[in-house]
C-alpha cells in the first residue's frame, strides 16, 4: 500500500514543482512573437540561437528517406519560415549593437585561395 501513496506523493511533487516553475518540468519562457519587442542583446542571441537549434532539428528530419511528400513539404515550409525569422533576429541584435551574422567570409581551400563562389 505504500507504493500508491509514495506514487501519489511524487505527482504531487512534479505538480508542485511545475507551479513554482523549477526542476525538469518548468516551463520554458516563450519567444518574443516579433524581434523588435526584445530589448537586450543576450535575449536576442539566445532566442537566434533557439531558432538555429530547431532549423537544425527540422533539416535532420527532412533527411529522412521514409517520409511523404505531404511531411516533406510541411517540413520545407517550417524551414523556411524558421530561416526568416532568423533573419528578422539577426537583424535586431545588428540593431542592438551586436556581430553581424548576414556578413559571410569568402570560403577558401587548403591554400588559402578564394574558391570561386563559395560566398553562399
């Protein structure tokens, strides 16, 4: 009988700890809807940072041989939505005073020599 209420004090703990927004179940603050409403160049990074990551997880799975047009082309669209807010991000930590992430260097082989178009 111990069990159920050992079982019973642990939903309680997870409940109790999801209220007061610690441990594995906190949740995650959201990202700002536009990038203009972020203030502070850290904030700026890190959610251009969050969007790399899910860019990253979205093109993994895009790889996946065994997917469907319709899944394929759902995934295409988040992409490529993902890859515009970016942008919009990379725009606004220029604006705060940050590093400019749109500036490519020229891609160069073992040399040293510039490859022709290699600029993206």
């Amino acid at each position: 009988m111990a069990r159920n209420e050992e079982k019973a004090m642990s939903m309680l703990n997870r409940w109790i700890r999801v209220q007061a927004g610690t441990g594995e179940y906190a949740i995650k603050e959201k990202r700002p809807h536009l990038a203009n409403l972020c203030e502070t160049l850290v904030d700026c990074e890190k959610w251009r940072r969050q969007i790399m990551t899910e860019i990253s997880k979205s093109v993994a799975d895009i790889q996946n041989p065994g997917l469907g047009e319709f899944k394929i082309r759902d995934l295409n669209d988040a992409i490529n939505k993902l890859v515009r807010e970016k942008g919009y991000w990379e725009l606004r930590i220029l604006e705060l005073g940050g590093p400019n992430y749109k500036k490519q260097a020229p891609t160069v082989d073992a040399e040293g020599n510039e490859v022709p178009g290699g600029k993206g």
